[in-house]
C-alpha cells in the first residue's frame, strides 16, 4: 500500500510540473577553467598477464556539454624499479595505451603525465585481491512486502594484515556498474562478501568484481560514492563538490586535476540470475 501511494503520489507531481511548466529554461552559469581529469586506474585482471592496460585523460567541461573533451597530446608514463612503461595515445579517443606493462605485487609505482606543459605525477602500490570463492542467489522479502532477489558472493580476508576492498557489480540492464567499499576492522581473517540487490530478474547477468585498494583510495571512493549516490552512484559523473585524488601538479599545485592513480589485482566473475 504504501509503495502504491508513493508512485500515486509521484505521478501528482508529475503532471502537476507538466502543466505548470511549459517553457524549458537554461540558466546561464560561470564556466570554470577546463582542469585535467585522470582516469589512472590499474588492474590486473587474475588469470592474465596484466601487460595491457589503459589510462584516460579528459577535461572538465561547461554544465550542460554532453561529453568532457578529449585531453590529446599528453606524455603518459609510468615507473617501477628503474623500468619505464609509456602509455601511447589511441588517437581520436581519450584512452592511452600500454601493452607491456609489468604487475608485481606489492610494489611501488609511480605515474607522470605531462599535459599543456604542466606535469602530473602520483605514487602507490599493487595490492592483491583475495578470489571469489562462492556466489548465492536468496529471496528476501522488501520494503511493503514485495519479495527481491539477491546476491552475495564470498572471499577470505587475509588476517595479517588490514585490507580495504573495491566491490562491483555490473547489471546487463543497467547502464552504469555500481560500487561499494568495504574494509576488514570487523571481520579480520574471515569470510566477507558483496552484496547486491537491485530489483533483480531471472536471466539478468552480473558481472562481479572484488578489488584489493588502499586505506586512502577506500576514504576517496567513498566521498565519491556518496557523491554520486544522488545520481544512480555512477562514480563517472560529474562531482557537485570537490574532491581531490592523489594525483600533485608538479608545476602549479592549485591547478590541481580530478581523478585517482590506484594499482590493484581484480578477480570477476560472471553471473546469470536464477
């Protein structure tokens, strides 16, 4: 009943703005200077050799532009142990290429991106992802009595260390993955495990991800999540706050970028409802 009433409700109002709207206005706003946006995330995919990997580079853009612009004609590379790994721009897309990239656990790496002659740069390190043991389909009972299906997929924390992980789930009938962090304070040394329940049908396919990430890449994540949570918890949209990663204009600090330079193993798995 009360479910009904809500979508009763909603459709007042929606009719209601309908009628009394009939002009669509578009309010002049200040268009801030374009600043660099770094999508640095590494991950290795378990089971491969994690050679290829990409980096994406864009510009902010005015509120009511479509796509952010491509950042064309930056040097993009990163080091690791005396080794350079240059990241070659695709062009006519935003993406940088490397195909020999080498993951070692637990090392250190840094990135550097030179861009309209202003340099880049952010240190951090590989962590490991434990595996995706199990996967378990339930049904349990929702807001107003509605039954929902929903899925929890389970791994081992390492208990000798305190770990934070980047959950994903990837829903075949919804545009954008969502994510989750999570960290080990409660559960060190045990099962842990994701969860996601979002009006789920039989036949949909889930793509699910589990992501070994740093205590500040955790902090970061989650201001971003709770950002974006107002619009599907896409982490991709454009922020309404500022939040900085850790990625440093080497050349002018206050011109800082958006975005986050994180290395990570990554185990998925592919699921159909049941």
């Amino acid at each position: 009943m009360v479910k009904t009433i809500i979508k009763i409700a909603f459709i007042i109002i929606t009719l209601f703005a309908m009628q009394s709207c009939e002009d669509v206005v578009n309010i002049d706003l200040d268009t801030a200077t374009p600043r660099l946006v770094i999508d640095a995330a590494i991950q290795w995919k378990k089971g491969t050799t994690g050679n290829e990997q990409i980096i994406r580079l864009t510009e902010t853009t005015g509120f009511y532009e479509d796509q952010n612009p491509i950042a064309s004609g930056a040097t993009v590379f990163i080091t690791h142990n005396g080794n350079t790994y240059n990241f070659i721009e695709n062009i006519g897309t935003s993406d940088y290429v490397c195909t020999n990239f080498d993951p070692v656990i637990n090392d250190t790496y840094t990135l550097t991106v030179i861009y309209k002659g202003q340099t880049y740069m952010a240190t951090d390190e590989l962590y490991a992802t434990p595996e995706i043991e199990s996967i378990e389909q339930s049904v349990v009972s929702g807001f107003g009595g509605d039954d929902n299906i929903e899925v929890k997929f389970f791994f081992q924390d390492n208990g000798a260390e305190d770990n934070f992980y980047l959950i994903g789930f990837k829903n075949s009938t919804i545009v954008f993955p969502e994510y989750g962090v999570v960290d080990d304070e409660f559960f060190q040394g045990n099962q842990m495990f994701g969860l996601y329940i979002d009006d789920l049908q039989p036949n949909d396919q889930l793509i699910l991800s589990l992501q070994g990430i740093s205590n500040r890449y955790s902090n970061y994540m989650d201001k971003l999540l709770n950002i974006a949570g107002t619009d599907g918890a896409n982490p991709f949209t454009t922020a309404p706050a500022t939040l900085r990663g850790n990625i440093v204009n080497q050349t002018n600090p206050n011109n800082f970028p958006y975005g986050y330079f994180s290395l990570g193993e990554v185990d998925t798995e592919n699921y159909i409802v049941q």
